[in-house]
C-alpha cells in the first residue's frame, strides 16, 4: 500500500477534511508516486512502531492532553460526495505526460507511404532508393511482417480478412503500404517520396446500397458484405412473432429511410506510438491505443512472438471515443524498431487522422412499422447496412449489439430485421460512444416521431404507449426486470412542460393496458416463450 498511495502532505498527518494540492511527494528515488483516493485506510507509514502507527492518534494517546479527539481517524464516504479527478489537476496545470511527451534519446521518426487512390491493382513497388538514403535505418513492406493478416477479433472466432501493409491490391484511400524510419521527420517524408509506386486503379464502391446491384465491383475476397455470421449466414437476422399477420391487420403502415453519416473522432491528440528494442529481445512499446491488451495480442500475433516480449505502455489517452481501439502503429512501429535497432516514433498529422484514421460508420436503415390508429406498433420490418469500410475490424459486433436494439426503448412484438456488414472502399471504421447502439437509437426514437405524426397523436402518449414494462422481452429474448422507460418519459414531457393526460401521467413500468391491446400483443407479452 505504501507504493501505490502517495502522501499529498509529504508525509505529515492531517486533520480530517483537510486537503493540499500540491505536487505528489516523491519517494527517495524521486519516483512521482500517484496520488489516489483512499477511503476507510489508516495511515501506517514506517517507523512509528506497531503499538502506535504514524497518523492513527488513539484515544489515550498524547497523555491525554486535550484537544487530541479531533485526531480520530476519520471514515471518508464516496456515496454523495463530490470526488475530484485523480488527473485532474495535472490535466489543467500542464503536468500530464502523453506519449507524446516521452524523450527517448536515439529515436528516429516513422513515416507512411499511403495509398493515392480509394481502389487499385499495386503494379510496381521498389524502396530501393529510399533504403538507400543517407538517414534512412529501415524500410518495411509486406514482406517484412510475419503473420501478414490478423484481426482485432479473431480470438473470437472473428475471421482476419485485412493486411498490415498492402501487399496486392489497396482498397481505401490511405491504406499504408510501405513505412520509413529515419533520423527526422523531413528525411523520413523524402524517404517516402523516394519510393516508387505504380497502380492500375479500378473502379470503387463507395455506396452500401450499390453493393447488392448485380454490376457492383466485387472489392473483397469475401464478396461485398461480411459471410460469417453463426450458422455460416451471411446476415445478422431476427424473426419474433408472426409479421405477416402484424402488416396484415395494421390500420397504416409507417415507413422512414435513415442515414447517419460517418463522424470522425477528432481527438485533441492523433495516433502516437513509440517503440524501444531493449538489449534482452524484449519491445517496450509507448502508446495511446485505448484497448491495451488487444494491441498487445495483436502485436504478438503478427510478429508471431509470445506476449512476455512485450510491455505495453498505456499512459494517458489525449481523447479516443473509440477510435483508438484498432490501431495497429503499435505493429508497424514494432517492426521498425527491430530491423533498426533503434527506438521510433511515429506520430500522425492532423490530416491523416481526418483521412485515414477509422470513423464511426455511416448507416443505411429502412424501418417499416405496422400500426394501429390508436397508436399500438404491432410490428416492424427493417433492414440495415452497415458501411465497414474496406475490411471487416470490429464490424460484425457493432451489427449485432445493433440488431438487438432496433425497436429502441419500446416493446414490438412482431419482428423481422435483417442487418448486413457492407464492404465499401471508404477508410474502414470502428466502434464511437454507444457502437452500433447510437445510430439505430437515433433511427427508432425519429420514427416513433413519425409515427404519431401520421397517426396525428401526441408523440410522448405514443412512446408510453408502446414502452418497454416489466416482463416485456427485447429483439434477442431478454426479459427486461426493470425498465425505466415510463418514468423518463414522464420526466420529459414534465421538463419540456408538456401536459400528458390523467391516464398517461399515471401509467407505471408494471402497467400494460391489457384490455386495449391487439389480441397479438397480448400473447406475446404474456408468455414469450411460445413465439
């Protein structure tokens, strides 16, 4: 406990409630310990004997002497109380280290030679003048990696479909295909000039929704949308309760078509790595990825080394949001640092962050709902696609936490959803706040809007009407035990000042109107089991 927790009064005693800000103490190596909270721990430093521990004053102590009660320990209590950030005062003082920050003497700068082009055929590549540069310690290409293809989720079971550097074909603009390590940034930048590349470029796919014409460019290996789902199905699909009697009985049929855009992260701090090859074998490698131990597996699975030749230095992360969760700068830098011996950095321009850096994928969705009058969804057809960029990443999971949240916070009991994996030639993309969840969120909770407009009904009255209670299942046949959709509705609509009627204002995550819902609905909801 002495290692882990610095004393942020250099060592004295405090009154209880007292508080310094002050830098960490150091230990006698000059080691900056972390300051971290600690709460119900006494003091138990060193040198005080185990009767009467330093900062743990008992009753008695002191002779006696008055005064000295105040010096109880004191039972610090987290719940309802406002806790300062442990990195608080170092992020605005200036003080946080991120990897960018570390100075390693020796090191070299890393550059990219990037794909031109969003799709071609590589005819040509010759690094003979660039290795030859004065400066330059190492060129890699494809050649130089020992397991070329490895994905971020082959340990579960997820196929690797996308090569570290381009060996044969580049499918997004940006793609890396070969990298330089040299003495500074601007060698390294005319290291890559030097190198010669030629492609035939081909015709692109940039459209989902032209991927399934029979005249589309077939632009992976796999087809144009992702095959291994379980049951080698080749769609992430749901079918609950009968959706042909549910379109059959609607009143009216409500469509929507929705399309959220791909968004960029834009952290504050860009892709940033950097390696050291230490004398025993091992790599000490210095990165902002935000999944430590996938970088890690990653790293050991393309070198084809074990694990405890790696340490992985996390630190802090400038901003992510999930798109540092796919790097793979930890594998190339890797790569240099060992065919040169030396320690690289390789830190990303703005620009390629903004053009090479995964995004949050763009989606198409189609939500066509089955209705009655008075307001009751009986069911809902739709159909995604899901824009993964040129390869796969963490795609197929995204899809699938997706599809188990397509009906929002409302309870459908007749379903039919399919949702594809889409190989486009756009920058591949990744998980951001929510993967998968936000944009079929946004979808449902616009529709559920359109659907009390067509209706001409009060939109809050709709969602309570069909909101998720107590005993209800969601699209993958989880039974929802506390569902707090009623009362955050209510809440709503009592912030925005919307006046709900006596019936609705009433309502409770227990109620379901039995008496007034279609025959269906009630048969779903009462005994799931039998659909």
């Amino acid at each position: 406990m002495r290692l882990l927790h610095g004393r942020d009064d250099a060592g004295g005693t405090r009154l209880c409630g007292e508080r310094r800000l002050g830098r960490p103490a150091r230990d006698r190596r000059g080691a900056r310990r972390p300051r971290l909270p600690v709460y119900r721990l006494r003091e138990d430093h060193r040198g005080r004997g185990r009767g009467s521990p330093r900062g743990l004053v008992r009753p008695g102590d002191h002779g006696g002497q008055p005064g000295h009660d105040q010096h109880r320990r004191c039972e610090v209590k987290a719940v309802g109380a406002r806790l300062p950030r442990y990195d608080g005062v170092e992020h605005v003082t200036g003080r946080t280290t991120f990897v960018d920050d570390v100075r390693i003497p020796g090191t070299l700068w890393v550059k990219a030679l990037r794909s031109p082009v969003h799709r071609a055929d590589i005819t040509a590549l010759d690094t003979g003048a660039a290795e030859s540069m004065k400066g330059v310690h190492a060129v890699i290409t494809w050649k130089d990696v020992p397991l070329l293809e490895y994905g971020h989720l082959s340990a579960l079971g997820i196929p690797a479909d996308e090569p570290l550097l381009a060996k044969d074909d580049l499918r997004y603009k940006g793609q890396p295909i070969a990298l330089v390590a040299a003495e500074d940034e601007e060698t390294a930048l005319e290291a890559v000039d030097a190198i010669k590349l030629d492609v035939s470029e081909k015709p692109a796919l940039l459209d989902v929704r032209q991927a399934f014409d029979a005249d589309a460019p077939v632009i992976h290996q796999w087809g144009n949308w992702y095959p291994h789902f379980e049951a080698e199905m080749d769609r992430r699909q749901i079918r609950k309760g009968d959706i042909d009697k549910a379109f059959d009985q609607a009143d009216t049929i409500v469509q929507g078509v929705y399309r959220p855009a791909a968004i960029e992260h834009v952290p504050l701090e860009t892709q940033v790595c950097q390696v050291v090859p230490e004398a025993s074998g091992r790599l000490t490698i210095y990165s902002c990825t935000q999944a430590l131990y996938f970088s890690m597996g990653v790293v050991a699975a393309h070198l084809q080394i074990p694990l405890n030749r790696l340490k992985l230095v996390g630190g802090t992360v400038g901003g992510g949001f999930g798109g540092k969760v796919d790097t793979a700068t930890e594998t190339m830098c890797s790569l240099l640092a060992l065919k040169s011996g030396r320690p690289v950095k390789w830190r990303w321009t703005r620009e390629e962050e903004f053009l090479c850096s995964s995004t949050r994928a763009p989606w198409h969705m189609e939500i066509a709902d089955a209705v009655t009058s008075d307001g009751w969804i009986v069911g809902r057809k739709m159909l995604t696609l899901h824009d993964s960029g040129a390869y796969a990443r963490f795609s197929p999971y995204g899809l699938t936490k997706h599809s188990f949240h397509h009906t929002g916070a409302y309870t459908i009991p007749n379903l039919s959803f399919d949702g594809y994996v889409v190989f486009t030639n756009r920058v591949p993309t990744t998980a951001m706040r929510g993967f998968g969840v936000t944009s079929v969120s946004f979808a449902a909770e616009t529709h559920m809007s359109r659907v009390a407009e067509v209706l001409g009904l009060d939109p809050y009255e709709v969602r309570l009407k069909n909101a998720n209670r107590i005993g209800d299942t969601s699209p993958n046949g989880v039974v929802y035990t506390d569902p707090s959709t009623v009362p955050t509705i209510q809440a709503i609509a009592d912030a925005m000042g919307h006046e709900l009627s006596a019936e609705y204002r009433t309502m409770n995550r227990h109620q379901r109107e039995g008496e007034l819902l279609p025959e269906h609905l009630v048969t779903q909801v009462g005994n799931p089991e039998e659909h």
